[in-house]
C-alpha cells in the first residue's frame, strides 16, 4: 500500500469494527471507529476523513440517512459496508453518492480492493485540486484576473472537482471562449483521462444530427452501409460537449432529454437499448429562457441543462484582462509565425481596453495575428499607430508595411492564403448586408460549409467588418 488513508468506520457491531480495524491496520491505514449515524456525523464534521465505511442497518439515524448527509460535506468519499447484498440496495447506494458497496459476507477479499480504488480516486482529485491552485489567474486555456473571470474559474473548478457528473450549461456571446471553459471542466475533472468529444448542433443537416449523436444501424437509411457508433458512445467514460444547443431541432431535444434522465440510448434504426456513461456539457450564445416562452426550447431540457450554470463575461466586461491576452496572444503568435518577440506599449494597450470587442476574445485574437503579418518583422515594439483604425482611429491612407522577410515560403503561403480567406468572407459579408445564407449563394457555397469557414478564421456576423481591408 502506497498510500496511508484515514478511515472512518461506522458499524453498530463491535466485533465487525474490530475486525475492519485490524485488517486495515495490517495494511497501514489509521482508523478510528464509531457505533451509529449521529457520533459518524458528529465525529466527521469535527475532523475530515479520507475515506468512510459505513453500515446499513446503523440504530437511529439509517445508513442511507447519512450516506445522504455526507454526499453533502466537502470531498466525502464513502463506501457502503452491509450484510444485505441484494443489487436494488447497492444501486440505491451508488445513486445517493456512495462510491462503492461492499458486502459483510465478501468483506476480506472486496473491502481492500474497494479501498485501494477510492485511494486512486483520492490521489487524482489532490493532483487536480493542486492543479487548479497552480495559477489563480489562469484554468485551462482561459486567461485574466479580473473579478468576472476569477468567478468563472471558481465556478469551473467547483463544477469540475465538486460535481463531476453534473450538467453544466455555459452561456456566453460568441467568443468568449465557451469551449475552452468546457475543456477545462473536463481536464480538471475526474474524467479527464476519457475523451472530450465536441459537437456543433450547427455543423449537421437535422435529419442527420440523431446519427451523429446516437450511431446507426446497417441499413437504418440509404448509405448507412455499416453499423457506426454515435458520438455518446465514442465519448464514453469523457464528456460530450454541445456546442450552439440553442438550434438543437426539437425531436432531438427530446431523445436528449431521455439520455439526461438515464444515459440510455437506440441507435437509428435499432431496437437495442444501449448506455453510456458521460458527463454532458452545453454550451450557447442564445437566451435559452426566451426561446423556452417562444415554444423553440423544450422548458423541461432546460431544467435539465441548467443544473450548473456558468456564463463568460463578454470581453467589454473585462477590460483588466485586455492587455493581459493581447500580450499572451502576441507571444503565441510570434512563435507560430516564426518572429522575433514583440511588446505591446502602454499607449496601444490603453487603445485595445477603449474598444468594445464586438468579436470577444476571438476578436482580439484575430486582431493581434494580423497586426503582427501587416507589421515589419523588425518591429520590437507594438505600438497605439499599428493598431487598426477601428480600434484606433488615423489619418487615411497611413497603412503599415509588410514583409515576410523571416518567413518559410510555407509559412508565407499560409499567411497569404489565410488573409485571402478572411478578405473574401468579410467583403462576400459587406456586400450581403451580413446576412450569411446570402453570402453564401456569392460565394457559390452551400450555407454549412461557409459557416465552417467563417468559424475557421474566427469571423461571426458581428464582427466581419474589421476584417475588410482598410480597418
């Protein structure tokens, strides 16, 4: 045993305390031992424990009664230790929060095997606890120190650490970084170690939206050749992350509302009833209340969804966190384009907190990339003259020089075909009147695959006008 573990054992039979005590004392475990719910209570409340064994049939206050009331307290990590083996009490057991169940008649071959798997649960929640803490002012990829963000990244590690399998719903203006804050959740959850599986309720036509999710069946529809698993099943044991559910079609709303209550699915075309255990995370820049009253939105999915909710601030709310992910994103971006490194004066930055971040975080982000391909490579240090008019506004006609002096001639392609790309989608905008659909049929695409461009290149409806040349 690598571990030691400090147990408390519940047990109104002084014979099954002693008997617990000594096998985990042979191991190196520290114990110490009570006679029924209300001392458990009492005791844990003064001192926490790592772990709790806990008896059923306890005189006073039931073992399920306290299994309720330590799923409450702070990191409670419970198995349930009982003569009653029928699996309807186990399964209780589990769905109250125990972690795991072990019977009297079993106990000297389960109860150190049980044991041993909640210290491999202990030890993963520390290292994700001291991960959290390692840098207050940043969780995953998610930037700042400003009071909006550090509540965000309180909210992420509770929902991370605290409840590991509840439904979060993220809201937020497009931009912001909704799916970062779901790949926080997840890598700082107890999941991490399963896949995170994003999906786009945007990015599928609606009638193939249920295969994505729930696989199919050979021969369910034309083309379905072969039998495929659905993304809920590719993401077993991770986190499904959905992003945009706010256009989710309404029949699905309501096989996803099925999934919630019992992780239980079909596949098209299939008459077995399947399971997956993932944690579900949803993300949307719409107000789901509203289109609850407009009859858009399932209320009980809501309900549903909004268990835990978190909602990113848009960047105009977190006007200290500006010069902090403007420099963060000049430094990234020098790298990957291979520049020597550059700093962002005081004036410039003072220019970037003034705007108002119609694009968000994507938006600032788009802005540094290219100022730094429209600034000469010697330049050291950015200043407010660089930055573009919208956000500083200039005379006409005073335009940085370019030069890709330092640059791979792959490097170089890529940079020119990204401009090319981000030119035509904000001028094919301009001339739409920013309506998507319409710019698509000019650009002679269909509305889908030009949405995935538009993302692609961090360009929403928005903010396109600061992509068109002269800004």
């Amino acid at each position: 045993m690598t571990e030691v573990l400090s147990v408390l054992i519940v047990d109104d039979e002084p014979e099954v305390r002693r008997a617990i005590a000594r096998l985990l004392g042979r191991v190196g475990h520290e114990t110490t031992t009570v006679a029924s719910g209300e001392e458990c209570l009492s005791v844990y409340r003064k001192r926490h424990f790592d772990l709790v064994l806990l008896d059923l049939g306890l005189p006073g206050k039931s073992g399920l009664d306290v299994l309720d009331e330590l799923a409450t307290i702070e990191r409670s990590t419970t198995i349930v230790v009982t003569a009653n083996d029928q699996l309807a009490t186990a399964v209780e057991c589990m769905r109250r929060g125990a972690f795991d169940f072990v019977t009297k008649q079993t106990l000297d071959a389960q109860l150190l095997p049980a044991i041993e798997r909640a210290a491999v649960k202990l030890r993963r929640e520390r290292i994700l606890e001291a991960a959290c803490r390692t840098d207050p002012r940043r969780v995953g990829e998610l930037l700042g120190e400003s009071s909006a963000m550090l509540k965000v990244f309180d909210l992420i590690r509770k929902g991370a650490t605290k409840s590991p399998d509840a439904t979060i719903l993220i809201m937020g203006e497009s931009g912001t970084g909704k799916e970062l804050a779901a790949k926080a959740i997840h890598e700082k959850s107890p999941r991490h170690e399963g896949p995170f599986v994003p999906i786009n309720c945007t990015a599928f036509q609606e009638n193939l939206l249920e295969s994505e999710f729930f696989g199919h069946e050979k021969g369910a529809f034309t083309g379905a050749d072969i039998a495929k698993p659905g993304l809920f099943e590719v993401a077993r044991d991770g986190t499904v992350f959905l992003d945009e559910i706010g256009d989710m079609p309404a029949q699905l709303q309501a096989k996803l509302l099925r999934f919630l209550q019992n992780h239980t699915f079909y596949r098209v075309g299939g008459i077995r009833e399947r399971h997956s255990d993932v944690r579900i995370l949803a993300a949307t820049n719409q107000n789901l209340g509203e289109l609850v009253k407009q009859q858009r939105f399932r209320e009980d999915l809501f309900f549903r969804l909004n268990v835990f909710p978190v909602r990113l601030p848009p960047l105009r709310e977190r006007q200290p966190d500006i010069p902090i992910l403007a420099r963060h994103f000049l430094d990234e971006l020098c790298r990957k384009l291979r520049l020597p490194p550059k700093t962002l004066n005081e004036d410039a930055a003072s220019a970037l907190c003034q705007y108002s971040w119609p694009g968000n975080v994507r938006e600032l982000r788009n802005v540094i990339e290219r100022l730094l391909i429209m600034t000469d490579a010697d330049t050291a240090e950015i200043r407010a003259h660089h930055l573009p008019e919208e956000i500083c506004p200039r005379a006409p006609g005073v335009r940085p020089p370019t030069s890709f002096s330092t640059m791979t001639y792959t490097d170089a392609k890529q940079v020119f075909l990204t401009h090319f790309d981000t030119t035509y989608i904000a001028e094919a905008l301009a001339q739409s009147e920013g309506i998507v659909s319409r710019a698509a049929r000019r650009a002679g695409m269909d509305r889908a695959n030009w949405r995935r461009l538009m993302r692609r290149h961090g360009i929403t409806v928005e903010n396109f006008r600061s992509f068109l040349p002269g800004s």
